[in-house]
C-alpha cells in the first residue's frame, strides 16, 4: 500500500521487486506475482530494461533512462536490506523536463524581444560611430593630399572619438602651421641660395681663371685651381706683375667657412695686390696687411698666406710665410719643402715682424703652393690623403703646371671617392723656364 500510494508527477509511480525480480507491487496488477522485471524485459525485447532488470538482480543502485512503446522514461531503483528486495521509481521524460521546457519558452519570448532591441541599439550606436569615423577619415585623405584648411566637424562627445576628433583638428593646425614655417623656411634658404650662387660669382671673378695667362712672358708657366668647400669659401691665389722682371704669387686660406670667409679673403687678396709694390719685400707687404686685417677685427678672423717674389732673369724667390703650409719645391726631379719660419698668420696680432726668405728656381724647376684642404683631404673611413701622399704625387707628376695639378686633383678625387670635402682646396703650381725662352 506504501509503495502503491507512492506518485512522481503526473504519471510517474513507483515498484517494488523481489531479489530475483518478482513484482510485488505495480501499477499494472497483471505483473504483481505473475511476472518478473527480467521477463517483462525479454518480452518487449527492450534492451535497455534488460540491462535496469540484471542491475536490480544484482542488488545494484542506478538512475538509466529507457524507451517504452516510443516513450522516454527514468527510473531509478535502490535496494531494501532488510528484504533484498528493490524499490524503484519510474516518470517520464516528458513530465520531468516539463518546467524546463516552459522555462525555455519563458526566456524565449523575453529574449528574443530583448535581443532584438539590443541589435537595434548596437546598430543605431555602431552607425553613429560609423558616421563619425568616416567623417575622420575623409578629413584625414584631405589632409594627406595638403589640404589643411579643410573645417573638421565639432564633436565635443568625451568619449575617444571626440578626443581623436580634437587631436585631428591640433594636428591639422599644428601641420598648416608647420607648413607655413616650411615654405617661409623655403624661400629664404632659396633666397640665401641665390644670394651664395652670385657670392660664388663674385668670388670667382676677382681670382684669375685665364690659363696661360701670361703668353707673352715665356720665362714663367703658371696654373692654379681652387675647389670650395662650399658654395663659397675662404682660400684665394693671385698672381701678377709688380714691374716687367718681378712676378709676385700669392695663396691664402682663411679661418672658417662660408659667407664670413668669403669676405674677409676679399679684403685680404684686395689689400695684398694693393700693398705688392716696387722695392716692397714680402716680409713688408705682409706686415702691412696684417696691421690693416688687425685693426678692429672683432670677427677674431685670420688668414695664412705664402707670398713670393720671382725675379724672372735671375731665378730669385723671395718669400714670406705668414703660418701657411710651407709649398713644394721640386728641381732636378727631386722634391722637397721649402723651409720657411714659424711666423704668425694675419689678424691675429698687430704689428708683428715678418722675415723675407729666399730660394733660386733654376730652368724647369717647380714650385707647388696649396691649402690644407688638399693634403688634409678625408675619405669615407676617414683616413687622410696626407703631406707625405702629396710630396710623392708632386715628385712623379711632370709636364706643364696644369697637368701636374690636374693630376694631383685626380689622384686625391681617387682617394677621397664619395666622400663629401671636409674644407676648401686649393692649389697653385708655378715653372720657371729660365730667361734664355724668352731672351
């Protein structure tokens, strides 16, 4: 009677079976004390009973679901000690996940609606932002073709497309500012260009270019060549008569670079040719010059200058060396420095005491006066074409002033390859013939 008033849902109940299986209640009274579980089992040819019905023969506890006449059940079943006998439970699938399924149903028909809404609401936001960003990026094609007056879209949001926005806008002001300075900056470098370029032309045009540019004075050949550094420099030569047999050469280099350099090596040359006179020794003229290139120099600029007089019937050089690179002296096919003083370069000091020196070219001898841009001349590793490269290419070169410093040029271009010059070069190379050409 316990086990008959026992009900599970709607339709579940409960059963209860002897150790070998004999039903002793069911709600099926043709099964109680006619039938076993195992019989009943083979009967249907339900499998998965037969398996329910020799657990419960083994005294075993279990929880298995079955298919019965197309219908899903749970049973479960656990056995009495005290008897050996085994109760069990039996609902079906149906009944049991019955509120699940009405609880499916429930979220459902809430969530569906609510998700609706929520991709409605995602999409309403993903376009606003859409709308935004695209705005961005057309402004940013525009502003990448230099358009930097294009007005960009007040977004005063708080959220990181308004502050994108706004760094928009700074970078676009901030570009349109930048390219205003650049063009300005343009102009004027291109303005200080053309100002250089016709500096250069100046320059140029005070230093003699016309080679042979004696061709009357057979006694002498002479050729020079000058390499700025950049656009304008500070190394000069001259050369020119003071009277019909003395012939004065003269090259400087001045400190520093560029337009101030320039300038000062203008005034310099300028007042060097004006000082060069007849019965002037070098060591006066230079002595001149440096009390004039001294007074007020509040640029704190020099020059270093070698100046020579060559007496064309005797072969005399008298020269002054004012802290300049001492020149090349090559007679016989020998080649050698001509030793000069220690004397200081002009501007420094005023009223400083110059000495005159003196050297005798005989027929075909040379002389090779230059800057340190030509023997201090750096490649790419950095390495420097030295004094001792260009005493040796002096001493194997021959032939006329201009193929000896063409071939100088050549060789220190070889060395220094692509390398950028490191200061100005200049060179000035002289030959005296003697006077029996020319007499």
């Amino acid at each position: 009677k316990i086990v008959s008033g026992i009900h599970v849902l709607n339709s579940g109940y409960a059963f209860l079976v002897t150790a070998r299986g004999s039903f002793i209640s069911h709600p099926d009274s043709r099964l109680v004390m006619r039938k076993t579980l195992g019989e009943y089992a083979s009967k249907s040819s339900n499998k998965q009973l037969m398996k329910i019905a020799s657990d419960i023969e083994k005294g075993k506890t279990g929880f298995s679901g079955f298919t019965l006449n197309k219908k899903k059940f749970q049973v479960y079943y656990h056995p009495i000690r005290s008897t050996g006998w085994t109760i069990g439970v039996v609902f079906p699938d149906d009944e049991l996940f019955a509120p699940l399924k009405q609880l499916t149903r429930k979220m459902l028909f809430v969530s569906i609606p609510g998700l609706a809404l929520l991709i409605l609401a995602v999409a309403w936001a993903a376009g606003k932002i859409t709308v935004r960003i695209s705005r961005l990026s057309k402004i940013s094609d525009i502003i990448a073709k230099g358009d930097f007056t294009s007005p960009l879209p007040e977004d005063t949001s708080t959220d990181e497309l308004g502050k994108l926005s706004r760094s928009f806008k700074h970078m676009q002001q901030s570009l349109k500012s930048y390219m205003d300075d650049l063009e300005t900056a343009i102009a004027a470098r291109q303005r200080i260009e053309s100002e250089l370029g016709i500096a250069r032309e100046i320059q140029m045009s005070i230093l003699p270019k016309i080679f042979p540019p004696f061709p009357d004075q057979p006694e002498i050949d002479i050729h020079a060549v000058i390499r700025p550094a950049r656009e304008v420099g500070g190394d000069f030569y001259d050369f020119f008569f003071i009277d019909e047999k003395h012939f004065c050469f003269v090259i400087g280099d001045v400190s520093g670079k560029g337009i101030p350099a320039s300038l000062f090596m203008a005034v310099a040359k300028t007042l060097l040719k004006a000082g060069a006179m007849p019965g002037i020794s070098p060591a006066d003229i230079l002595s001149k010059v440096n009390n004039e290139l001294a007074e007020a120099n509040e640029a704190c600029m020099f020059v270093t200058v070698f100046l020579a007089v060559l007496n064309l019937e005797t072969g005399s050089v008298k020269y002054c060396n004012a802290g300049h690179n001492p020149p090349l002296f090559k007679t016989c096919g020998k080649c050698m420095w001509i030793c000069t003083n220690n004397q200081p370069a002009l501007g420094v000091f005023p009223e400083v005491s110059y000495r005159t020196e003196q050297v005798c070219m005989a027929e075909n001898d040379y002389l090779l006066l230059y800057t340190d841009g030509t023997n201090e001349a750096f490649n790419t590793a950095m390495g420097q074409f030295s004094s001792r490269r260009l005493r040796e290419c002096f001493e194997k070169s021959s032939g006329s002033p201009e193929s000896i410093t063409r071939h100088i040029l050549a060789d220190i271009q070889d060395f220094v390859d692509e390398a950028a010059p490191s200061d100005d070069m200049t060179m000035l190379c002289i030959r005296y013939n003697g006077t029996s050409t020319g007499n």
